[in-house]
C-alpha cells in the first residue's frame, strides 16, 4: 500500500481538481448536487431543500476521539460539521446544527476559510484525517476548499462522513479525492426512510451511493500505526421495533458490496429530536434487539468493523453549543 501523497495532490498538479470545481459549482445554479435535485440557484443565494446557499456553513471544527479506533487514533480524527442536511431524520441526534437554519446562517464561511480551517486540524491539531461531517449539499464548497488548502500545505486523506442520500454523478466527481468513504445505511424500506427522514428512494439513492464509493477506494485499508488510508465504513445505527431494516441491510453489504466490508454496528441511538412524536422510536434499543443483530453480524461473517457497546447512548449525544459537542464513544471489535 502506497503511503504517499493523497489522490487530490495530483488532481491538483494535473488541473483536474479546478476543473471538477468549476464543474461542480456551475451546477449550484440549478442544483442537482444531492439525490433531491431541487434546482434552487444557490449561486444567486437561492436556498436548496438543504436550507443553504452557495457558501459552506461550518457549524463546529476540532480534534474528535470518538469516531471508529482507525479514524480516531490517538490524535483524533479532525471533523468538520457542516450546518444543514438534505435529509430530515426525526431522530437526529445533531439537530442543533441539521435541523436549525436560521441559526446556522450565522456559520456561513468561505471556501478560503474552510480550507484554513483543514490546514488548522492537520498542522494546528495534527489530526490524522479531515474529517467532513454531514458534507452532501456543500460538495462544490468543499472542492474548491481543497483546492485552495492544496498549495498551502494539505495532506491528510480526507474522510467523506455521509448518510449516503449522495447523488452517484456527484459522487463521481469526488473519484480521487476522497480517501476514506464513512457512509451510513439507514434503511432498507423506502417508506421507512420517507417516513422518518423525508427522504424518497433513499433505499435505492444509498446503495447505489454505497456501491459508488466501494469503486472509488475499496475495502478499508489502514497502515501500521493501525489508522485507516483509504476505504470503505458502512455504519449502521439500530433503530427500535427493526425499523432499520438491519439483516437485510447487512446481508446486502455482504452479499452485494463486499464481503471483506468494513461494518460499525452503532448502538447509540436515542430517542432525540422530534423521536417522542413516534411512539415507535420514542425509546432506546433493547437489549435482545442489540443481540438479535450481533448474531446477525456473526451469521453473516462480518469480520472488519466494531459494535458499541449497549447501555451509553446518552454518553454519546452532542452538544454543539459547547466548544466540543462530543463525549468520548466506547467501541469494541466485532467477532
């Protein structure tokens, strides 16, 4: 495994990623960037169903240790919450930021700015990664960050955390310059991802994402130090009453992704947010339901990945009003 310079440098060297650029902000005009493809001018300051613009909003920056053992290290991952998102889960545990735009519209930023603050996280915290949280509807923002950090010094392999509501031409465009692909599965029932997160197709829009990012960068690969370079995670949050859909979401990573893929299995869930309006996710996971799915992942022969543990998942919510929104998160190898 090459431990060299990240794909984007020579994108970069060669014109390509100024050209991916520009391509990708002249659609903002009509925007099709996301799966919803609401072609709102976001260039003329048009908002999107996204709620945003055409500048990136950076709602908290720093040093995450909380994320999967291989992002995290022993320096952090260095995350990048960005404000808004093209989905509406009811249960969102970051809501302060997702579901808030007229307070996110304080943190909008310049392109110039989110790349100072990669450089910050690599040279300021020395985190392992770039981390972009929630990144979907700011992708031309963030291209055009890189290629504005490139020159000044950026190198880390940037980490691409979605919900997977990604549009596969736009993820297309990230081919090289994207690391690390950290994309959760949420569903495996369109009337469950319409009902709790507003989302049409999103069965259909995040396997073929998923499938996407597989091409891009493969299974996960990690150095000696044990810290991931480049790759696939799939995240899978288990949502009460099998609302997740979890065996058949889990046996179609296997059986259609790869079967070497990388799986957190997250126990955190919550019932944040608008959940108590749901009676049917207005409670934590029980424990046989945590059980049921860690013999799934046996069954199945999923090897590469960890599970939470049961019993914390108020140690894991957010509060993006403190300086750091996150609790340390507790992980323990899959068997």
């Amino acid at each position: 495994m090459s431990t060299g310079e990240p794909g984007y440098v020579a994108l970069y060297r060669s014109g390509e990623l100024a050209r991916r650029a520009e391509r990708l902000e002249a659609r903002l005009a009509a925007c099709d960037i996301c799966p919803r493809e609401c072609g709102a001018d976001r260039l003329r300051g048009e908002v999107g169903h996204c709620n945003s613009g055409c500048l990136p909003i950076v709602s908290s920056v720093g040093a995450h240790h909380g994320e999967e053992p291989v992002l995290s290290g022993g320096r952090g991952s260095g995350t990048i919450f960005f404000g808004n998102c093209n989905l509406r889960c009811v249960y969102c545990q970051n809501h302060q930021i997702s579901q808030a735009p007229e307070m996110q519209r304080y943190y909008e930023v310049s392109t110039g700015t989110l790349a100072e603050r990669m450089l910050y996280l690599q040279d300021g915290l020395h985190c392992h990664n770039i981390n972009l949280v929630t990144p979907s509807h700011f992708v031309p923002q963030i291209v055009r960050a890189v290629l504005e950090a490139v020159p000044l010094g950026l190198r880390r392999p940037l980490v691409y955390n979605t919900s997977s509501y990604d549009s596969v031409r736009t993820l297309g465009e990230l081919d090289g310059v994207i690391d690390i692909y950290l994309a959760d599965l949420r569903y495996a029932s369109n009337e469950m991802g319409r009902r709790y997160s507003r989302a049409r197709h999103y069965v259909e829009s995040s396997r073929e994402a998923i499938k996407e990012m597989q091409r891009q960068v493969g299974d996960l690969v990690v150095d000696e130090e044990g810290i991931a370079r480049r790759g696939l995670i799939i995240r899978h949050l288990i949502l009460p009453n099998g609302i997740a859909g979890s065996e058949a979401s889990l046996r179609w990573l296997v059986e259609e992704v790869s079967p070497e893929v990388a799986v957190s299995v997250m126990a955190q869930y919550y019932p944040a947010h608008l959940a108590s309006k749901y009676h049917e996710l207005d409670r934590k996971i029980l424990p046989e339901e945590y059980r049921e799915v860690a013999g799934l992942v046996a069954k199945l022969g999923i090897r590469n990945g960890w599970m939470q543990e049961m019993g914390s998942a108020e140690d894991y919510l957010p509060d993006f009003a403190r300086e750091e929104p996150f609790a340390g998160r507790r992980r323990r190898r899959t068997r």
